[in-house]
C-alpha cells in the first residue's frame, strides 16, 4: 500500500514537495479525472463542497481551537496542513478582499514551523497555481493548486468566450478559483451575500439611465488597412443570395430604476411616542422601553450594539464588526456589543409605527432546471398570515406582500414561459420569497420577467429541455 501511495511517496522524496488538488463536485468519476491529471493528492472536500457530510461542518473551528504544537506530536501524524480561509474566521482575522491580517500571517508561519521542528510535512491550501508557487517557495510541501469546482466552469467560460468572438460583451460578474468579485476591482468574496455588499469602486452623480462612459471608438482606418470582410454567397437550390457577415450589436440601454430610499434615522424622533415595552431596533441590543420615556428619564440610558452585520461562515459566528468567534447560536446572542451609543433607538423616525410603506420594488434573483424555475424574491419579514401568492394564470404571478415593520410590496409578474399553476408552489423565508415554477415547455427562460431585457446569457442547471 506504501509503494502504492503518491503523496507519501512525494514526501519523502527530495525537498517533500507536491501539488494537490480539491475536489468539491460529487462523484466518483470526477475522482478519477482528478486522479489521471498528475496530481499527486487529491482531497475529497465533504464541509465546503457539494458533498453530503453534517459531521464536517464543525471539525474546522473545534480544530482550531487546538494547540498546534500538541497536534504536532501526536505519533502518526504525518501532515500538519492548514486552510488559511478558515483559521482567519477562527482567529478573528478572516481573509477579506484577499488581504491577511498579519497575525494571520504569523499564524501560518507558525504552522510551517511547528511541522519543521517536529519533523513533520506541511501542507497549506492555495486559491491559485501563483499563490502556490509562493507557498512552495516558503518550505510548505503539501500544496493544493486547484479546485475542480472552479476549474471546471473556469475552463468551459474559457472555451465558450474563445468560440463567441467579439459577438458578446464580457460578464460583470466573475467566478474565479470559487471567489465572487467584480472585473472592475479587486475584492473577492466566498458567499453571494458578501458579493451584494461590496461597495463600488468608482464615484459620480446618480442617474436614472445607465449613462457608463461608452468604450472609446476605434481609431480611423488608414489606407493600408485591410478593407471590410465582403458578403459570402450564399446557395440556396437555384437562387444565390449574399449574406452578410455577422456583426456585434450595440447592448440596449438599461430601463431606469427607481432611485433607493434614504437612509433612516438613526435616533428616535423627538415628537413620535414611544410605546412601553418596544424593544431597541439596534443589532445585539435586547433592552424594552418603559412606561416612562420621557426625556429626562432617557438621559441615563446607554445603548450597546452591534453597528455590523451578523457573519456566519464555515461553524463560526460573530459580527463583521468586531473579531469575537463563538460556535453555538445561543453563545452568538450573547456577544455583547462593540459600541456604545447615548440612549436606545426604539422607534427611529417613526415611520415603521405610522402609515404603511408601499415599495415600488425589491431585488429578485433566479436560477432554473430543465422543467422549473426557482424565483427569489428579497423581502424581510414577510407577514406569512396576511400574505397573498396567487398564480392567476400560466404567465401571470399577483403578489401581496406586507411585512411585519409596516412595508408592503405589491406587484404582478408577468412571466417569460408559461407554468404549470397547479403544481407550482411558493414558500415565504425570513428574508424572502421563494416560488417554484414548474414549465409548461421545458424551455429555457433568458429573463424572468417577459418586460425584462434579455441578456446573452441563460442559466441552467442539467441538460436543456426542448424547446
């Protein structure tokens, strides 16, 4: 089995170097692909990936936990190999926008360390074949390159953009080495909702149209230039006709939006009464008003809370805000705040206790099958009792949506397809709606909506259905 085994066979061998990579896509076939590329490991990724396994969710973080230099000296212990995604979320210092903290930093020298004074290999999981070379070049031996999960759409992309030319405008948004980002700047993120909340790299005047600087046409021809590709006949039983050659076209220009509401206040508003027992709207502050709000028995009052966003990732939780990590919900509910603030905030500017707020519009997002599709709509809070999904007809969705702070979005969907109405479902989550649509064709929805622009590109999932 030893002689059989590569990776100790690479270890042993020369310098101990070798290069590895991470499979996240089920399957066993996807195995072996991986297997005959010429690698000389390869880790079958049962917590990030695609690949059932409840037990692992929690082993990374109650690792971390450990001293690694007791680790080190446990007899058959080969390899001490670290995730550095995963010990900067454990260690209060995750990796963001592709910076490590420099106690991060520290951290992963001091594994390299470890494993060298305790003769033992070390390994390390890199996001590309450069940052590979560099862990390489720092005395690490057991190094991931690649991961099928990127790779695997990485290279298709590839191909596909080779194929189309100059027919379509490249993606705004980019997958790369299982990062999410934009092509424009250079944070990269791990989850959808870190990809929403990354601020935008260049500032200037609001506008209801998308008025982006257009690309800087091309320079005049001169006259050695070569002259424009002629028509290419074309035959067709007797008659011959000239086709001409297939051109970009000019993108549509993007349907103005509705501007986004200001900001609410951050204080209570002075002339808006506060009814006993509300409790304070700022995160991680549980504390109720009393009978008495007046404004000199609201002087002593100190408010402490979170001003970030909760942050859960890979069985560690905790607030963007602050380093604190903890494992169980309840331990999270009881981090206390970082910040500290003059008087609680238990109505704002009193709109969510007044008159109900209409919303013109939310954010709504979708993926496909081969015979449904699955709609999101984003909306917190959804009143699930006084909420109304109604599929009036195979191309039409009625919604009425009013939420428990007084907002309420109202709206019908016109439908790319059509849709099976009796086997269609909707269920309403914490902070959004979710419909299944199940196709009447089987065919491919570039847009969800049939007023939307269509766009160049169709998500689906499986093989196309028919069309």
């Amino acid at each position: 089995m030893q002689a059989a085994n590569r990776l100790l066979q690479a270890l042993r061998t020369g310098s101990g170097l070798s290069f590895g990579a991470w499979q996240m896509l089920a399957g066993s076939s996807v195995s072996r692909l991986i297997a005959r590329s010429g690698f000389d490991w390869v880790v079958v990724d049962t917590e990030h990936g695609n690949i059932d396994d409840g037990a692992m969710h929690e082993a990374v973080a109650a690792i971390a936990g450990c001293n690694v230099e007791d680790i080190a000296k446990v007899p058959g212990i080969d390899v001490l190999f670290c995730g550095p995604f995963d010990l900067g979320n454990n260690i209060g210092h995750p990796i963001l926008n592709g910076t490590m903290h420099d106690e991060l930093k520290e951290a992963i020298a001091k594994i390299l360390r470890v494993a060298k004074g305790n003769q033992k290999s070390s390994g390390i999981y890199a996001t590309s074949g450069d940052q590979a070379q560099q862990y390489a070049d720092q005395g690490f031996q057991m190094v991931s390159v690649a991961t099928d999960a990127a790779s695997l759409p990485a290279s298709m992309q590839s191909a596909l953009t080779t194929a189309k030319g100059s027919y379509v405008h490249s993606a705004l948004n980019i997958a790369k080495e299982a990062l999410g980002g934009w092509n424009c700047c250079k944070p990269r993120v791990l989850t959808f909702d870190e990809f929403l909340s990354i601020p935008p790299c260049t500032t200037g005047k609001h506008s209801p149209v998308d008025d982006t600087p257009a690309p800087e046409p091309a320079s005049k021809p001169t006259e050695d230039a070569a002259p424009p590709p002629k028509p290419i006949a074309v035959t067709n039983g007797a008659q011959k006709t000239s086709a001409a050659p297939r051109l970009p076209q000019a993108p549509q220009q993007t349907p103005s939006t509705i501007p986004p509401p200001p900001p609410e206040s951050e204080s209570d508003d002075p002339s808006v009464a506060i009814p006993p027992n509300k409790t304070c709207r700022r995160r991680g502050c549980t504390a109720t008003s009393s009978t008495d709000t007046g404004s000199s028995a609201r002087d002593g009052e100190e408010c402490v809370y979170h001003p970030g966003q909760a942050l859960f990732h890979e069985g560690s939780k905790g607030w963007t805000c602050c380093k604190r990590r903890v494992l169980e919900f309840d331990e999270f509910m009881k981090i206390e705040g970082c910040k500290r603030k003059k008087r609680h905030m238990f109505v704002g500017s009193g709109k969510k206790d007044g008159k109900e707020e209409a919303l013109l519009t939310v954010r709504h997002d979708f993926y496909q099958t081969p015979m449904t599709v699955i709609a999101s709509f984003f909306l917190k809070k959804i009143d699930k009792e006084r909420a109304k999904i109604e599929f009036s007809s195979s191309t039409d969705i009625l919604l009425d949506l009013p939420t428990a702070d007084n907002k309420r979005y109202t709206t019908s969907v016109p439908l790319f397809g059509k849709i099976d109405t009796a086997k269609s479902t909707s269920k309403i989550m914490g902070t959004k709606l979710e419909l299944t649509l199940v196709k009447l064709d089987g065919a491919s929805w570039p847009t969800l909506r049939s007023d939307e622009q269509r766009t160049s590109e169709i998500t689906q999932v499986g093989p196309a259905g028919m069309a």
